[in-house]
C-alpha cells in the first residue's frame, strides 16, 4: 500500500490516466471510464476501481468530469503545486533527461544539474550551469527540491544518494544500475533499462516467434 492509502499499482497507473485525459479533444468535457480503459487497453472494473480510491465518482450514462478527474489525479500525486528537480550525473542520460520538455507540462521544474567532472562543471545546458554536487545543501535550501534523479555510474550512486538524503530529499529516481540503501522514510525507485531489456528478451524467445 502506497502512502496515503493507495495501493501501488493504483498509483502507477494514475500518470498512465493523466496523459490519457490529456490527449482529449479540448471541449470534451466528460469521459467515461469505458473510454478510458479502451485507450489504455485494460478493463473498465479496473479504472472505476482505481478512481474510487480518489473519491472519484463518475455519473451514471455521463462518467467523469475531466477537469474534476484532471484535478483529483494531480492532487493524489502531489504535482498540484510546483515540484522542484534536481539531476545528478550529466553523462549522456543525464543531458537528455536535462533536455527533456515534458516536466514543465505538469509543474515539475528542473532547478539543478550537477556533476563532478571538472570538464562538466561550469558548462551550460540550456539556462542552467552544472554545479557539483557539494553545492547541493545550498541549491536545496534555496529551492526546495522534491525529487533527485540519480544518472551516474553505478559506482558512484550510493554515495550520490547518501547526499541527497543528507540535505533532505525524500524522493529519489536512479538509473544507476544498481541496488541503493535507503532510509525507510525516502522513496526510492529505479528505472534498470538492461533489465527490463533482458524481461523482454525472455518474451521474445518464449513466443514462437523468430528473433
């Protein structure tokens, strides 16, 4: 069970509902959950039931109001309000994610990038200077940060997260591949695209079809 009494795969389906509402036409006003689940290809039981944990209720013959579900989905995931980001790591995956457009669509605003490579600090990325990561404490007590994302070599991640945790995120993305130790108060969730590549491998070898 997630905080705030919504189980976890409930909360890992909201942004999937978000980014549906998103791409309605502009003057829909309603949506029901049939139209929903269709878009997403999952059931409609499963959307109704999803949503209930919102305090959702759509009307009978009409479904949801989408501004309304817009609002209720945005509040459960605490994005109503500004959220401040932080990445640490400016490799490859660290500048694409720097380059990303879509925080800003629902109020994620990047407010640090960091490295420790000499050749990388002072470097510009779009407005914004990479700093190292021993100016973290400072940035963070001015902006507020959220969320950390972690984009360096396995190597040295741990201590990445020790760092944050220090100067008190409580919400950390890593894409180092490797198994981080937290506090049981932080959040910490990992994106390991090898693995997931390796997930995907099995199904193409177990599904009769050539690779």
């Amino acid at each position: 069970m997630a905080r705030g009494g919504i189980p976890d795969r409930t909360v890992s389906r909201l942004p999937w509902y978000l980014r549906c509402l998103d791409q309605l036409p502009p003057r829909q006003q309603t949506v029901s959950s049939e139209e929903i689940a269709t878009a997403l290809n999952i059931k409609a039981a499963q959307v109704r039931k999803d949503l209930w944990y919102l305090d959702c209720e759509g009307r009978r013959g009409v479904g949801y109001e989408v501004s309304s579900l817009v609002s209720h989905i945005t509040d459960a995931l605490g994005i109503n309000a500004p959220v401040a980001i932080v990445i640490v790591g400016m490799g490859n995956l660290g500048m694409a994610l720097a380059h990303y457009q879509g925080f800003a669509n629902r109020g994620l605003t990047l407010t640090g990038l960091y490295d420790t490579d000499p050749h990388k600090i002072g470097t510009r990325v779009g407005e914004m200077t990479v700093r190292h990561p021993d100016d973290l404490a400072e940035d963070v007590g001015e902006s507020g940060v959220s969320i950390g994302i972690i984009a360096t070599p396995a190597p040295a991640a741990q201590r990445v997260v020790d760092l944050l945790v220090a100067v008190g995120v409580t919400s950390i993305l890593n894409f180092a591949p490797v198994m981080l130790r937290v506090p049981d108060e932080v959040t910490l969730r990992r994106v390991d695209v090898a693995t997931e590549l390796l997930i995907l491998g099995f199904h193409q070898s177990n599904s009769g079809r050539p690779g």
